[in-house]
C-alpha cells in the first residue's frame, strides 16, 4: 500500500538520528538498510511516496548523516537517470528540483563534477518548460555551490539563453536571482556582461519581468561595492547586510552590536 511506504519513509529520518547517536551498537545500520530504502522509493511508481523519499533525503543530507561514497554511489547515478533526456516528465521535473535542493549541501567537487553537467543540460531542456523554470528559479544557489570559476565558464552561457527565453517567467525568475549569480562572478564579468543583461531585463516587453528586475536592481548594484569599504556582504541565506564598523559600534553604545539586514533578496525565486 502506497500509504504504508508513505509512512514509512517519514520514520526513516527519526530512526536515522537514533541510529547515529546510537552508532557503537549500531555501526553500519542506516547503510545497511535503510540508505537503500531511501534510494529506491526516489523511483516508487506513486508520487506521493516519492515526494516522502525525496524530503527524507533532504532531511538526512541536511542533518550530514549520508555517507559522501553513498552520495556518490547511490544518491546522484539515480538523479542522473530520472533527469535524463529520455526520462519521464513527471520524474524529471521532480530531479531536477531535488538537484537544486541538495547543491547546496553537498561538497563543491561533487556537485561540479557530478550534477553541474546535468543541470547545464537541464537549463536548455526544449520539451519541458517546467525544467527551465527550476533551473531559472534556483540558478544563484547553483552558482554558490560551485563557485566563481565554474560559474564563469559554465553557468554563465546558460544563464544567458534563460534571460532570453521565450517564456516569461523563465526572465521573471533570472531576474529574481540576479544578485545572487552577480556575486558569484568576478567584477569584471559582473561589469562587461551581467550590467547589459539586467538592462534588457529592466527592459523587457513583459511588465512582470520589468517589475522583477527593477525590485533587484538596488541588491543588483550592492554587489559592485568593495566589501571592505561598504561593508556589505552577503549572508548564507541570500541576504544583504551590513556589518557596523567597530568605530561606529563604539561611538553609538545604544546600537546593537549585531549585523543589520538593510535588504533581503532570495536566491530561491518562487
């Protein structure tokens, strides 16, 4: 009964903490038997148990309790399959959102060598555009995960061809993220390439688009600020704040001592 692996996969995350606060009694448990659980109901036939194994996964990679070889081993060959071009949609929209997921909680050699050269495929999926639209959503969080190299040489290109896309939430949604993929990338490139691309966002014949970009424009330019001299930075969870100087904390004892958030911008688009 698909209710029964349902259930049963939300236990599986609990059971997991358990076994690891337990691991002298239990040593090789959760690799044992319950990591392959996890990894077969990611390809159950009903949606709902593996919408159950897919946030199971999230919650144990969160909670760093998967082995890095089961990751590799196991968890990125099955995303690999299910996001292949001939994969069903349904299951193929559900991978790639997962990959997006995990980037951020894997390793960088893991995502760019082994999930970096899907999502790229991923981002020029012609059938579904559904695809591009995760792609699109979650491009900053891709590029942190990876960084400013593979960011420049790969990314870049790709994040291009989903400002120019024919369907208008794709540019809605890099519009969106534009800050966070701009502070992933050198001044430079932020300069010569990035500046013209928002401009044909802040542009565009689709108002939601322009009303997008515009709401990231402010972030958009905080990201050419010497974070040495203005202070700026961004927080891991794709805010923009401002850390006080120690003069100005001293000068004024009634302000807090804590960083003040002055503007958020997710790199999560909805």
């Amino acid at each position: 009964e698909p209710t029964v692996r349902t259930e049963l996969m939300e236990q599986i995350p609990p059971i997991a903490i358990f076994l690891q606060e337990s691991r002298p009694k239990f040593p090789t448990a959760f690799f044992e038997y319950l990591m392959p659980i996890v990894v077969r109901y990611l390809t159950d036939v009903n949606n709902q148990v593996r919408k159950a194994g897919q946030e199971a996964l999230l919650i144990l990679l969160e909670q760093d309790l998967v082995a890095q070889s089961d990751i590799e081993n196991k968890v990125c060959p099955i995303l690999l399959d299910l996001s292949a071009p001939d994969s069903d949609d349904e299951y193929k929209v559900e991978a790639v959102n997962i990959i997006c997921k995990m980037a951020s909680m894997l390793s960088r050699t893991t995502v760019e060598h082994m999930l970096l050269p899907r999502f790229c495929e991923l981002c020029s999926d012609g059938k579904l555009f559904q695809v591009r639209k995760i792609c699109a959503a979650n491009f900053g969080d891709i590029c942190n995960a990876v960084g400013q190299e593979a960011t420049e040489r790969l990314l870049i290109p790709k994040f291009f061809e989903l400002c120019s896309d024919s369907v208008w939430g794709m540019r809605k949604a890099c519009a969106e993220c534009f800050m966070a993929v701009s502070y992933t990338t050198s001044p430079e490139v932020r300069r010569s390439k990035l500046s013209p691309l928002f401009i044909s966002l802040i542009s565009d014949t689709c108002r939601w688009v322009r009303q997008a970009a515009f709401q990231s424009l402010g972030p958009f330019i905080s990201t050419f600020a010497n974070p040495s001299s203005a202070g700026l930075y961004i927080r891991e969870d794709g805010t923009l704040s401002i850390r006080p100087s120690a003069q100005d904390v001293n000068s004024n004892p009634c302000q807090p001592s804590n960083n003040t958030t002055v503007m958020s911008s997710s790199a999560n688009a909805a």
